[in-house]
C-alpha cells in the first residue's frame, strides 16, 4: 500500500513539474546578472554606511 502511494506521488510530481513555465536559458543568465549586481551594488553600499559610521564613531565618540 505504501508503495502506490510513493508512485502516485511521483507521478503526480512529474506532471507537475512538466506544467512548470522554466525560463529559457537567455533569461537565466539576465536574471543571474541581475541578482549579481544588485547584490554588488548593496554590498558597496552597506560597506560605505559601516565605513562612515565607523570613522564618525572614532572621531566624535571614541576620542
């Protein structure tokens, strides 16, 4: 009995997964650089603010 429902389950699984809309492989890499940059962009930009606060911390607190 358990064994019908592990194949029902994988059956239904691959015709679902067979309904999925998979991106083309031009889309992948745009997404793929996309999250890099913005990843690159708020990285940079969190360094920047840790940066300044750090120096305002040494400079006006910390003397």
């Amino acid at each position: 009995m358990r064994k019908n429902k592990a194949f029902k389950f994988l059956e239904e699984a691959k015709a679902e997964l067979s309904k999925v809309n998979w991106p083309t492989k031009q889309q992948t890499i745009g997404y793929t650089i996309t999250v890099i940059g913005i990843s690159l962009v708020l990285s940079l930009f969190l360094g920047g603010l840790d940066f300044v606060f750090e120096y305002l911390l040494k400079t006006f607190i910390l003397k």
